[in-house]
C-alpha cells in the first residue's frame, strides 16, 4: 500500500545531487492525488472540536456472528475511502449486505439496504 502511494508521488528535488526527495511544489501536486493524506495532515493543524470531530476511520459495524476476515472492506480500505468524504460520514459503517452472508436473492438486498439512514455504498 505504501508503494502505490509513493509510485503516486513526484520526487524531483535534490539537494545534494544523490538521492531525489519531494518539492514542495511536488507535494501541493501529489495532495490532490491522495485525498486520505491531504484530509489527514489537515486535521493535524485543527484539533478535534464539537463541530469537526477528529474521526479518521469509521467505526465498522457488522453482525456479531460474522467473522471480520470474510469482510471484503478493512480499517486500511474504509480509511482510504474516507479521505474523500466529509467528517460527518466517518462515524460508523454498517455492512447491509453481502451476498454470502445474506443469500443471493434481490429482495434480500432491497430489504437489508432500502429505508437505511444516510448514505449507502455499492
């Protein structure tokens, strides 16, 4: 994860002519490629406060009798995808649905995911 991130990254700077680092330039560009790292480097400069809670990641909220290692969406991931919401989607994640724990019918589906609050992901 930590290669695609740098592979991302423009490294043009060198001070001393042998290993190249990042301009500041570079790294106003790289930003906007990266939105879990701009969100995340900003909240280091504003503390956590009643009006910008300091989530990160969402809490993620499944059924009890379901084991964490058949959820296809981990803390690394639900991150990642969190650096391009608001704060106030990064509270809790509820799984609603996946086929191999709630069978494949499409009226299962409608069910577990129709009439939820808030926002839904496919």
């Amino acid at each position: 994860m930590v290669d695609a991130l740098l592979d991302a990254a423009t490294f043009s700077k060198s001070d001393d002519g042998s290993e190249k680092g990042m301009s500041f330039e570079d790294f106003r560009s790289w930003c906007p490629l990266v939105p879990t790292i701009r969100k995340f480097l900003g909240s280091l400069l504003i503390p956590p406060g009643p009006v910008r809670p300091g989530y990160q990641v969402p809490d993620l909220l499944y059924e009890d009798s379901v084991s964490s290692d058949r959820l296809l969406l981990k803390k690394e991931y639900a991150w990642h995808i969190g650096g391009a919401l608001p704060h106030h989607e990064l509270v809790e994640w509820k799984l609603l649905y996946r086929s191999s724990l709630h069978g494949q019918s499409f009226n299962t589906f409608l069910g577990h995911t129709s009439g939820m609050e808030g926002s839904n992901m496919a």
